[in-house]
C-alpha cells in the first residue's frame, strides 16, 4: 500500500520518516519543493492518483480557534 503525503513540512517529514521506517512505499509532494527526490511526486494530481492512502500534512491559515 503507498502512502501518500501532501505537505512535507516538519510534520509530513516526521510522518514519512514513519512510513518509511514501517516499510511502505511512500509518495510526497510540497508546493515549497522541499520532498527529496527518491519520492517526490511531480504534482499533486500524481500523489492524489498514485496513493492508496493520503494524508493532508498542511496547517491551517489564520485563526486556530474560533
């Protein structure tokens, strides 16, 4: 199963150095550009289109609490 994660920041790195500990494939893509190589996914459409499984690893902008 191929994770995949949108968002590679402190969060989205910390969670694909799990995936990658657990073995799965994993996919990554980053508007910044900052996801190695080995698993960057081109675009999102690709990441969206290729993972089993997707994780939105983004903050929210603004206010965190009403």
């Amino acid at each position: 199963m191929r994770i995949g994660i949108l968002g590679f920041g402190r969060f989205g790195a910390a969670l694909g150095e799990l995936v990658l500990e657990s073995g799965l494939p994993l996919m990554a893509w980053d508007p910044a550009g900052t996801v190695p190589v080995t698993f960057r996914a081109q675009e999102s459409e690709e990441l969206a289109a290729r993972a089993h499984a997707l994780v939105l690893a983004v903050r929210k902008l603004g206010r965190l609490m009403p």
